[in-house]
C-alpha cells in the first residue's frame, strides 16, 4: 500500500515590480526556479492568484504622465489615469504526494518555502503537511520566513547586495526612469551614447 503526503494552504507574498507584467514575469521566474517538492506520480502544485490593486501612481513605469493610464471608469486618459496594479500574491498549494512520507516531505518543503522567503516576502502562511501514519504539521508563524528576506541593493538592510531578482529588472540610467537603452535610442544624451559605446565594446 502506498504511502501519501498531503500538503495544503496559502503563502501571501510581495513582489516587487512597476507594473503589474512586472510583477508576474518576476513571481513567476522565481517559482520557475524553486527546488521541488516530489512525488512519485507528479511533484507539488501550487496555484497563483493575486489580490486587489493597491499600488497606484500618476506616472507610467518610465516616469511619464501619458494617455495609457487608466482613469477608475476604465477609460484611457493623460489628465486623470493612474497606473494601478498589485504586487500581492497568493500561493495556494493543494498537492497529494505518492511515496512520501511526512518526514521527508518536510525536508523538501522547508528548502521550498525557505528558498521563497529569501527571493519574496512572505507577508502570511498557513500550510498543513500531512500523512497517513505520522499525523500533521503545522507552519502558521511568518515571521519566521519574513526576516529571511534579502533586501534589494538601494535598501540598506542588504549592504549593497543585489538580491537574486534584480537582474529581472532594468538599471534605471542617472536620474531618468528608464534604461539607457530608451536613453541612447530616444533621447539627444552625449553621456548615455558614451555609456553605451563602451557597453557595446565589452
């Protein structure tokens, strides 16, 4: 008879990004990248679903009013749209585990959500591993998974560090919003064509 590992509940993250394509494209390379939960009939699944807006701002992700922002009547416009997104998400994990026992379960899942915390913050967990033999376990304390957190390299909590998303995102070129690319390809900038010409000799 085999032996079956259950493991269900959610994990709210934060995910840092300008705009909501951001945001996914950044969850979801770091999930790509996690270590797995295994299975012998398939490895654990987790589904994502993300919460109500709540990041709002003036200007597009490059600094600029522009007629693209949404006003709250869904209509397009430069006087009244904002750029509204939400960068919380929640993970549901509802997975079944064949030849797994709670033990070695526990093992892979620790690394799993451990790995998560260091990349995301985990705003809030509660997840019930279980077996037929060894009864279940609880995770319900986010602090714990909070403080793993590695800061971005402008926060000063990471000493200058680069977390492990970052290359997800552009360098924002001096003091524009935007990449040097749009700078050097847009923009009349000796300085940003220089930059560039020395990019392209590396």
């Amino acid at each position: 008879m085999s032996i079956w590992t259950k493991i269900h509940g959610v994990i709210a993250v934060s995910v840092p990004g300008r705009t909501q394509h951001e945001c996914d494209y950044i969850l979801r390379s770091i999930l790509d990248h996690l270590p797995v939960v295994e299975g012998s009939e398939g490895d654990m699944e987790f589904f994502i679903n993300l919460n109500k807006p709540n990041v709002s701002c003036s200007h597009d992700e490059y600094g600029f009013m522009t007629n693209n922002l949404t006003t709250r009547y869904g209509r397009k416009g430069r006087r009244f749209g904002w750029l509204s997104y939400g960068d919380t998400y929640t993970i549901t994990i509802s997975s079944s585990l064949r030849d797994m026992n709670l033990s070695e379960t526990l093992k892979q899942f620790n690394k799993w959500i451990c790995r998560l915390a260091k990349r995301l913050m985990v705003c809030d967990v509660i997840i019930r591993l279980q077996d037929d033999y060894s009864g279940s376990y609880i995770i319900d304390n986010a602090s714990r998974y909070f403080c793993m957190y590695e800061w971005p390299s402008w926060c000063k909590e990471s000493g200058g560090k680069p977390a492990w998303w970052e290359h997800l995102m552009w360098d924002n070129y001096g003091d524009w919003s935007m990449p040097l690319q749009h700078v050097v390809k847009y923009y009349n900038c000796d300085e940003a064509d220089g930059v560039w010409e020395k990019e392209l000799r590396r």
